[in-house]
C-alpha cells in the first residue's frame, strides 16, 4: 500500500473475501467483503466493483461509501454465471441503504 500511496493520487486495492482497501494520500479506509449466499462465479467482479467504486466517487460520495458501492455489486456478480449482474445495481444500493 506504500508504494501505491506514493504513485497513485487515490487506489482501491480489491481483497477477495476480505474486502477492499482504499488509499489517498494519508488517508486508509477498509471496505468489509459484501455477505454472500454463494459464490458462483468470479467473473466480472473486478469490473463491477470499479463501477460501483467510480458511480459513488463521480458522485461525489466518501470513499467508504465508493467502496460500500464497489463492494455491493461485486458481491452480486459473484452469486451468478456471469459478468452482468441480473439484479438492477441502483435498486440494490437503494435496498441495502447505499443511495
């Protein structure tokens, strides 16, 4: 995380189950992995969670909510074959609180 802290203005670095860490500048927030069911399939959870990340970022949202979001649509991806989500991400986030 040093390393990218010194190169990278703002990183999110994805932990599998154990979440995702996001740096910027000084500042570290851990993101807790979103509960899961079971998982399926792992394809397209990178993808997801960086849209989820970048939708609460462009929106001017916290980092801790950005990677709440990330963290929300990668944990759907990954219950599923396939890289597209079929549950509509904005009613999810609305459900568990997020938007």
């Amino acid at each position: 995380l040093e390393a990218i802290r010194k190169d990278c203005k703002i990183a999110a670095v994805t932990r599998s189950e154990k979440g995702s860490v996001i740096v910027r500048g000084d500042e570290t927030v851990t993101i807790n992995a979103t509960t899961i069911r079971e998982l399926v399939d792992t394809t397209g959870a990178g993808d997801l969670y960086a849209a989820g990340f970048l939708y609460g970022y462009t929106a001017g949202r916290s980092l801790k909510e950005c990677g709440d979001l990330g963290s929300l649509a990668a944990g759907l991806v990954i219950q599923q074959i396939g890289p597209r989500p079929r549950q509509n991400l904005r009613s999810a986030a609305q459900l568990a609180g997020l938007l």
